[in-house]
C-alpha cells in the first residue's frame, strides 16, 4: 500500500510508529484471512473455464463466509483492542485512540472486501477496472499530499486511511457489479 510509503516521507517517526501499531493490530488476521483466498482465487478460474456452474456457486458462498468471518473478527479486535494495545504495548506511551481505531478496522474490513472481489475480477481475467481505480486512488494520494504539504495543513495520517477506503469502496462497487451480472447470466 502506499499509505505506508506517504506517511514516512510527509510525517514524524512517532507517527510511523503509530500508524504500525494500530495497523498491526488488523494486518495479522486480515492476513491471515487472505491467504485462504490464494487457493479460491484458482478454483475460481478451474471452475469458470470448466462452466462448473454449480460448483462455482459453492465457491460463492464460501467467500461470503470469509468474508463474514473477516467482519466478526475485526469487530472483535475493534472492541479489545484498547485491552491488546494495554497487553502488548503499554498504553502509558501512546495511549488508545478511538479515531484510529475506527479507521483500521473499516480499513480492514475493507481490503478484506476488496480483496475478495479481486479475487473474482483477477480468476476472471477483469483487472481494466482494477488497474485503473488503484492507479487513480495513487494520484490522488499525490495530489492531496502535495497540497497539503505545500499550505503547511495541520493533518494526520488519517487522511491516507479517508483516501484509501474511498478508492477501495469506490471500486469495490463498481466492480462487484459487474461481476455480479457475470454470475446472474449463469447457467446452472
């Protein structure tokens, strides 16, 4: 991701370190959770190469599963996170922010989501949408960077997790619809 990459060139190592931490915290399971999908994402084009429709609609549900689980899992770090960050990393030095917190959990969540549709768009040979939503959301990264640097904006690296769940939702959208009317036009 790119947040990492804007956040040491446009902020402190105290911000780094903080922006480790609470993304830590999601990026084992979301992980963890992503690599179930390596093995799908190739079972997808078998099973779509083959017109194993029936098959392929088990798969469906396999990965609305997953991603139920993802969701679940998140909501259960979201609501012990201040008990990790207090067990693991000592709340004295930086303290729990709810704010944060909130952003890496949507976050996660949503990679989870956009990963999943990836894995479909990606078995299915469609990555234009892909390619281009990714390549958009970079720019944008730039350009609000640049902006806000130039004018001397008191900011955090929030603004990077705002930029990163529109263009993930944006394009999660978009492209689940289009995959969704491939598999209505099924047979089978």
């Amino acid at each position: 991701s790119t947040n990492e990459l804007f956040i040491s060139i446009f902020f402190t190592y105290d911000d780094v370190f903080l922006f480790t931490l609470y993304n830590r915290v999601y990026l084992i399971v979301t992980n963890l959770i992503l690599l179930t999908l390596q093995p799908i994402w190739n079972e997808i084009s078998i099973l779509n190469a083959s017109k194993n429709n029936a098959r392929l609609k088990i798969v469906i549900f396999v990965i609305i599963l997953i991603l139920t689980i993802s969701i679940l899992t998140s909501t259960i770090l979201f609501i012990f996170e201040a008990d990790i960050f207090r067990l693991f990393y000592g709340i004295s030095n930086y303290g729990y922010n709810l704010i944060y917190s909130t952003y890496f959990a949507l976050f996660s969540i949503f990679i989870v989501v956009n990963s999943l549709v990836n894995v479909f768009s990606n078995a299915l040979n469609r990555l234009k949408n892909q390619i281009t939503f990714y390549f958009f959301g970079f720019i944008i990264k730039v350009v609000t960077s640049l902006i806000l640097f130039y004018f001397k904006a008191q900011y955090d690296f929030s603004i990077y997790l705002t930029i990163s769940i529109f263009i993930i939702v944006s394009y999660a959208m978009i492209e689940s619809r289009n995959i969704i009317n491939y598999f209505i036009n099924l047979k089978g």
